[in-house]
C-alpha cells in the first residue's frame, strides 16, 4: 500500500505551505491482480481540501484495467503545528 499513499501524498501537495500530512484513513479496494512487470499508473484526484484536512482518492491502472483504488483522508500540518 505504499505506492497508494505516496501518490495520495503527492497529490496533496497541491497546497505547498502545508508540505507536512498525516493519515488520518486510507480505504482500499482491490478489484484485479497485477502481475509482476507490469507498468501502473496511477491517477489521483483531490476531492475536497480545507485548510487543515485533504479527501483524496487514487485509481491504478494496469494495461487499461482498474486494478485497485484507494480513498484517503489527511491531516494537513502548517508550519506552526510541526514544533
């Protein structure tokens, strides 16, 4: 489930004065099986961001197929909240 955070991760980064974010919930949904080799790709999407928290989503792709998708929702820390 990495690969799936990371990209939610990065999509959040939308907001650059809030480069620091925690997870708060990551639902996951496996729909088919990826093989070994083959090239995923990944399409996030912001589905709604306040100043504090991020709903996310991501969807992978393998050879066109929906293999997984993911929803997440993530605490958005400013520069003030990291100390």
């Amino acid at each position: 489930m990495g690969y799936r955070t990371h990209v939610c991760f990065r999509a959040t980064r939308q907001c650059p004065q809030m480069a620091q974010r925690i997870t708060i919930k990551l639902d996951m949904t496996f729909l088919d099986r990826i093989e070994v080799g083959d090239l995923i790709v990944a399409r996030p999407r912001i589905l709604r961001q306040s100043r504090s928290l991020s709903f996310g989503e991501v969807e992978l792709f393998a050879a066109d197929r929906l293999c997984a998708s993911a929803t997440g929702i993530f605490r958005l820390l400013d520069a003030d909240m990291r100390q």
